[in-house]
C-alpha cells in the first residue's frame, strides 16, 4: 500500500510541474510510479484528481481544492519535523524578556542567572516595566505579566504561582506604634501607599480570613512609585508597606521586617509567562518555558517567606 503523504507531495509535485516525466525525473522514480500515487489517491477520494489527455494534463475542480489542502498538510508536516528537530537542538542567541520591575528584581533575577549558567550559549536581555508591552510589536520573545489578562489576547498565556504579597514593618516601627493584630488596626498607622496600584486599592487595603473579605480604609501620606523605595522606608521604620513574599524573605528571616496580621491573606494576583504561538519555538525560548514551569510553574514547590 503507497504512503498516502508521499501520494499527496507526488500530486503536488505533478500539479505543478504538468507532467508526470517531469516529476518523475525530479523525484527520482518512474512515470508509473508517479501515476499509481495519483491513481491511490483518486480511488482513496472517490473523484478526479487531474484530466489526462495524451497531450495534456489539468487538475478538475476538486483537484483544484485538494491541492490547496495538501499545501497545507504538507507544510504543517514540514513544521511537526523541524519542531521535533529544534527541540532537539542546543539552545542559542540572544532572548528578549520583559517583566515588572518588583518581580523582575527580586523574583525574576534568581532564575535568569541560574538559566544562563545552565545554558552558556544562551544571551538574555530583560526590560524592566510596569507599563503593558506588546510583545511583537516590541519584540519580546517572553513576558510575565502580573494581573487579568486580556481574553483577546493572541498570546500563549502559561499560568504560575499567583503573585503574594505580605504586610510588613520594622521592629523599631512595630516597638513605637504597636503591631496591629486585625485589619481594623491599620487606621490607627501610617500605612505607605503605592501610586502605581489603582487609586481605590491604594486607599483601601483588603485581606482574606477564611474565605470572608476584609477591607480597611487607610490613610497613606506618604505614596511611592516604586517599590524599592516603599522597601526602604520600612526597613527605616516609617511605616507598614505591602511587599512580595520573595522580596522581603531576607529580610523576615534575618528580622529587619516583621510580617503582621499574619492570620489574614492579601489576595493574590495571577502571573503568566506569555510568548507568541509559534509553532516553530525556538530552542532557547523552549528551554526558557520549561525553566520556569519548574521553578514557578503551578506544580513546582510552593514558595514561602
């Protein structure tokens, strides 16, 4: 029985070329052979796959538009090949990385160097923004992005561990102005606020206590942009500052901070690792998906402060 693949590549083969001699000089096979392919396939389908006259030669309607068809099968084979041949291959070259700058810094640095001294040949530049990128348009082969997506988005979108936050002070804060042991509590503090959060958020912080929502209006008279900042004024004890979990981990465990309202969640926020749907993904982007499944994929270990 003929290969039904190699039918379809010999029917395009004689599509173009006109002429069975000619595609059978090109593939090396006899005009016979080229013939029985055409001949399987037109018993296969049931019709007329190409008048032949002995002058002549043309496709019918339906050859016409299974001809398109097999351009397609064919190409999407071709991709299949030089996938699993990539996927073989070494990861190279230069990638191009955009993430937001708190986790960029503290949560993305760690496994950027870990992967380049996995992976030698590999070169990496990462753009640190708050802003919303567009991937292709700026030329990011990956993005992690901290939020809701767009549903319109035509990304490969891979989920991660949420984004934590933690609230937390200094000793010296905590010994002056007490340590708040509900929500409530923090109308009685100075409570940092980030302007790039949205407004209502910065002026109400919510927590999560056994399923039930709990939100405090707050009053921030001082308002930072950028999170190392708000880190710094809490390490010098100004006042109580949200802070991602792997930001402040150093710091809680050598006791500079102290976490409060330890018994209270802030809602954590969805992370994605996004990157076009290429079906042909280069290797070093393919190696730089899997690292980070690993380390922050929703089955890798759960990180804790």
């Amino acid at each position: 029985m003929l290969d039904r693949l190699t039918s379809m590549a010999v029917f395009v083969r004689a599509a173009e070329a006109g002429s069975f001699a000619a595609v059978a000089e090109s593939l090396g096979m006899t005009p016979q052979m080229v013939a029985k392919h055409i001949a399987a396939l037109e018993r296969q389908l049931g019709t007329r796959l190409i008048q032949r006259t002995t002058r002549r030669q043309s496709l019918t309607e339906f050859g016409q538009l299974y001809l398109e068809r097999c351009h397609t099968i064919l190409a999407e084979v071709e991709a299949a090949d030089t996938l699993a041949q990539t996927a073989q291959a070494e990861p190279r070259g230069r990638l191009r990385l955009n993430a937001p700058v708190t986790f960029g810094r503290y949560g993305l640095m760690p496994l950027v160097t870990g992967f380049l001294r996995a992976f030698p040949a590999v070169e990496i530049d990462v753009v640190l923004s708050d802003r919303l990128v567009d991937p292709v348009d700026e030329g990011f082969e990956a993005v992690l992005r901290i939020g809701a997506l767009n549903p319109q988005l035509a990304l490969v979108a891979r989920p991660l561990q949420p984004y934590r936050l933690l609230a937390c002070a200094s000793p010296d804060y905590l010994a002056r102005r007490g340590t708040p042991h509900e929500p409530a509590d923090l109308a009685g503090h100075e409570c940092v606020g980030f302007s790039a959060w949205p407004s209502a958020f910065s002026r109400q912080w919510r927590f999560v206590r056994d399923g039930t929502e709990h939100a405090v209006a707050v009053g921030s008279r001082l308002n930072l942009s950028d999170w190392g900042a708000m880190y710094a004024a809490a390490l010098d004890g100004y006042g109580i500052v949200f802070g991602y979990e792997r930001a402040v981990a150093t710091d809680l465990a050598a006791g500079r901070l102290v976490r409060v309202l330890e018994g209270y969640e802030l809602p954590a926020r969805p992370m994605h690792l996004l990157y076009a749907a290429d079906r042909r993904m280069t290797p070093k982007l393919r190696a730089f998906v899997d690292w980070m499944l690993r380390a922050l994929g929703p089955d890798a270990p759960a990180f804790s402060a």
